[in-house]
C-alpha cells in the first residue's frame, strides 16, 4: 500500500449536499430534485483534506474501499461543514442577556463584554471556547466579529489558523459613541489608527492558511462618516488586487436604528440605510449584511446587483423583537442568503436550532398582509434550511469554491449527524415516512447534540478549551 493511499478515507452514512437553492417559485412545500443530491446508503472519500469523489456506497470505486481508510457513519447524516455568516466572538459570555431591544441591549451589555478582550489571557481563553462552540454544533466556517482590540483579532486568528479552520474575520471598526452610549475607552483612538491596525492585520493574516480579512464597521451608527469611508477605501482598494477582502456590518436591524441612521447621515442624502454604506464605497461582492430585516425592494435589488451576502438571523431577531426577515422577497430579488445565528442577540450556536426559529419565523412573516391567500403562504422546506445553512452560505460568502459542497475538490469540512441523538429525535425520526419527513424532524428537533463528530479537512475536530 502506498503512502499517498493510506491518506484516502471512506466515510461511510447517508451523504446530502446541495448544487443549488432547492426552492421552486410557485410551487410551495416543494423542492426541486435537481439542486440536491442524496445517497442512502452513500461513501464520502477524502483524500488529503480535500473531497474526491461522493456517492452512492454500491458505485464507490473498488480501489477506494479496498485500500482506504473506511470510517463508518452509517445510520447518521452526513452533510457539509455549517457555515455561519453573521457570529459575535467578542460576545461568548453575553449570550441571553435580557435587555430589550438592540440600542439599549448593546449599551447595557454587549459593550461591556467585548471591553473585556482588552485583556489578551480572557481573550485567548474565551476565543478557544467560541471556537470549541461553533464545531460542537457543527460550524466549519464563519463571518465573525471580533472586537476593537487589534490583539484579540490577532488571537482569534491565530486560534483559528491553529485548528485549520476556513474564517472570515476582521478588527471591530468604531468611532462614534452613538449619543454617548459607547464607552469612549472602547472607540477606535483616532481612524488613522484604526486603518493602521487593519492594514497590519490584513498583511498578517489575510489569506494566511484558510483565513480571509473582512473589513469589519460594527454599523453606522457608531461610525463617523470618515470611518465608513475609510473601510470603503480599503475594500475599494482591494478590489484591484488579487486579494480582495470582505466587507461585514450590520444593516437595518430594526426600526429605531433605521431611522436614527437616516437622521445622523442626513447630509449624504442617503436613499436608504443601505445607500449610506453605498455611498461610502462599501456595498459589493464578499459583502456580508447582518440581519438586513427593514430593507426595501430597491435595496434588494442593489444587493442582488452587486452580489452582497445578507444574513438572516431569527433567533437574534425574536429575542430582541427587531423584525421578521422577509426571506420570500429576498430570493425573488436573486439576494445571496445565508442563515446565521448572531451569537450573542442569537440564543444557540447550533445551525439545526437556527432552522427550527427560521422555519417560524418564515412562517409568521408569510401571515402578513392578512388579505394573502392560504395557497400564497410560504414555508420554509428541511431541504431549503439545510441548503442555507451549508451552499448557501459559502455562495453568500463567496467561498463556494473551496466549501459548501461534496463536488470534487472541494475542501472536507462536513458534519455528522444522528438521527438518534435524544429519545424524542429517535422515535420521531422512527415514525417519519420519507427522508424530508425525517430530515424536518432533525431540523425542528436538534441541537448540538446531534453532532456526533466534525470534521476538519477530513480530520475529527478536538476540543481544546479546558
């Protein structure tokens, strides 16, 4: 046996990944069956860290099994790696903290959390145990926040250059303390200093292993007209490299922030929340756009022209009563969507919790206006949630070159999961008269411990918070 064969493995379950958005305009309830490809019982070889071949388990090549390393999965789900697009890592010990809605909940206890990174030993210890979150819950990849401090950037890159993980990620850009509501000793010192940072880190770590920059504004309202252009210089500047970067922000969350963005950017002439960032040269591709709930017609079409990602995220969005996504809209405008889980407004890290409130939450937006007819109502299908949180979101991100998917090539972060995880999921699942049935019932049901193992170029992912 060679040595290059003793890299291959076999990862033996039933194998779903997607080509494309499984949904069917028109035809609620439905997917199409040419956007997904299912194999039960199916074979996933690796070979390197890096996918070469998937299917069903009686097609697999005879010299894969013969001489691989055979991993048997079977009775479990195998999917791609969960791709976050929208995650706080400055907020790990803020989660579920009650406080209304977003202004007043940031005030009281989000910024005090993530001043806490000033100190590089908790910064290095809660970045390891976010990290440990996201691949017990399946999370491969992920858009993340961190905070001002360039040094906890610095860890949570280095953290996630140790463990092989495939990042998107950049310094918390503010400078404005909104009205007095950010402590000034968390603002960025001066913007000249601020794109010193970035520009050390971007040449630090972008594109260092797997690790992509996002310039990272945390929104307009805590950023100065010169800041938002600043952050747009670098992107545009970027654009004209052969390393462009990524651009993250929050954007139209909820009412109170929409308006009082109109009011401070009065003088920009803004046409709407989403044109102050526009105007400042930061809407493009690699954009990720939190929430995006109170957005109209004329930005979707802005955000789908200039292929921007936009991140729902329901648990964040019921717990601090900000909006219903109208994710409908958002796919008929051709908008890049992904599903997030904005840790800490969001309540879980696990990506199966996020379908289970996405599903809600599509479902009561699809209430309104009353007048709509009952054939007219939208749902969101298993399939469709499973394609979000996995394609979908590496098409979001622009990554689906490298992730998402089982296509041959692409790098071997995926996830098992077990139908069997709890009783209640075990019985459920038992009683299910289709694969969608049962696939619905993993994506109402899980959580994280339904994942029996992450995988990380097609190694186990281990712990190492202690």
């Amino acid at each position: 046996m060679t040595g290059r064969r003793r890299r291959t493995k076999v990862f033996l379950g039933t194998v779903l990944h997607f080509t494309g958005d499984p949904w069917v305009p028109g035809h609620e309830g439905e997917d199409d069956p040419d956007a997904y490809h299912l194999y039960d019982p199916g074979a996933l070889v690796v070979r390197d860290g890096v996918v070469v071949w998937s299917g069903h388990l009686h097609e697999c090549p005879r010299d894969f099994t013969d001489d691989g390393h055979v991993v048997d999965h079977r009775g479990c789900l195998i999917v791609p790696g969960f791709v976050d697009p929208h995650i706080h890592s400055g907020q790990v010990d803020a989660i579920a903290s009650p406080g209304g809605q977003l202004l007043p909940w940031l005030r009281d206890y989000m910024y005090p959390a993530e001043m806490r990174f000033s100190d590089p030993d908790y910064a290095r210890d809660a970045i390891a145990f976010f990290f440990d979150r996201l691949l017990e819950s399946g999370t491969t990849t992920a858009c993340v926040f961190t905070t001002t401090h360039p040094q906890a950037t610095d860890a949570f890159f280095a953290e996630a250059h140790l463990r092989r993980l495939r990042m998107v990620s950049g310094k918390l850009l503010m400078d404005d303390d909104n009205g007095g509501t950010v402590p000034k000793e968390y603002l960025d010192r001066s913007v000249e200093e601020a794109e010193e940072e970035c520009r050390r880190l971007i040449g630090k770590w972008h594109h260092t292993g797997r690790l992509r920059y996002a310039v990272s504004p945390r929104f307009a309202l805590t950023s100065t007209v010169a800041a938002l252009r600043m952050a747009g210089d670098l992107y545009q500047e970027s654009r004209q490299t052969g390393r462009p970067l990524w651009v993250q922000s929050h954007l139209a969350e909820n009412l109170d922030e929409v308006r009082r963005a109109m009011e401070k950017f009065r003088d920009l002439d803004p046409r709407s929340y989403l044109d102050v960032y526009n105007k400042c040269g930061l809407v493009g591709p690699r954009n990720m756009w939190g929430h995006a709930v109170w957005i109209d017609d004329a930005d979707r079409a802005l955000l789908a022209d200039s292929r921007a990602g936009v991140a729902f995220n329901p648990t964040s969005n019921l717990f601090l009563g900000s909006g219903l996504f109208d994710l409908d809209r958002a796919r008929h405008a051709e908008v890049r969507v992904a599903l997030g889980t904005d840790v800490g407004g969001g309540t879980s890290y696990s990506m199966l919790q996020t379908m289970n409130e996405a599903y809600k939450v599509v479902a009561l937006a699809n209430t309104y206006p009353e007048h709509l007819e009952e054939k007219d109502r939208k749902t969101l299908t298993a399939l469709r949630a499973f394609y979000l949180a996995t394609l979908g979101g590496a098409r979001a991100l622009h990554l689906d070159r490298h992730i998402g998917s089982f296509h041959p090539g692409r790098e071997a972060d995926f996830v098992v999961l077990d139908w069997a995880a709890t009783a209640l999921l075990k019985r459920r699942t038992e009683a299910a008269r289709t694969f969608r049935e049962r696939l619905f019932a993993l994506a109402t049901l899980g959580d994280d411990r339904a994942v029996k193992q992450t995988y990380v170029l097609g190694e186990p992912a281990r712990p190492r918070h202690q």
